[in-house]
C-alpha cells in the first residue's frame, strides 16, 4: 500500500493554519518515522502536502502525547461519508456556531461524539 496524500489548496491550508511536518508528529508522539507513516495510511490523522515536501498534519490533531481521542473514528465517519481528505479538514476547521468553534476544537475538549453524530449524519 503506497502512502496517499492529498495536495491542499490556499484557502483550506489557511483555515488550518498551524501544520507539523511528519516526522514532527513521529518525535512528539515518541514514535518511529515508518509508524507515523503507518497512522496516515490507516487514516488516524490527515496529511498533505503543502511545498512539496514531506506530509505535514494539522497541529490541532494531535494532544500532549497522542492523536487527539475521538479524531480517528471521525475521520472514518467522513471517509463513510464520502469526504476526501480536503473536503474532511474543511469540515473539521470551519467553525460551526451551534458547537461553538470549529469540529477539530469541540474534539479537543472531549465532546468527540457530539462531533462524530454530526459527521454521521452528513451522509444522508
């Protein structure tokens, strides 16, 4: 299975704002490179590219020492959803004022499966 990683456009890369490079999320993580590969081609977290370079991953995906709880399975749901990688980092970076904030922020503070509900129900 080859690593898939999707091209970002200015305005997505923009609602992001803060990215770290792969191998970034390998030392926070305390993890080695090929593993951090390994949560990219399981779809744990999102990478693009952005110059060119290596895969960079929104810095909001990951907390102290993991990748945020909840964030996986909502991704899963998107993916379900037919959400591609880009259309998924728009939906988890638009601020959505019922939750308040942005998806990726209300998963932050622990309310994951108010977030995931949501996701589910963009596939009908």
């Amino acid at each position: 299975m080859t690593l898939s990683v999707a091209q970002i456009d200015q305005q997505t890369d923009e609602l992001v704002g803060e990215w770290i490079p792969l191998s970034e999320v390998a030392k926070r993580l305390g993890l080695p490179t090929g593993r951090a590969k390994q949560l990219l081609k399981d779809r744990k977290i999102i990478g693009v590219r952005r110059d060119g370079g290596e895969p960079q991953v929104p810095a909001a995906f990951l907390g102290a020492d993991d990748v945020l709880k909840g964030l996986p399975g909502t991704l899963t749901v998107l993916g379900d959803a037919g959400y591609d990688d880009v259309e998924a980092l728009r939906w988890l970076f638009t601020p959505d004022e019922s939750l308040p904030g942005a998806p990726v922020q209300a998963i932050a503070a622990g309310r994951h499966t108010e977030v995931k509900r949501r996701a589910q129900a963009l596939a009908f």
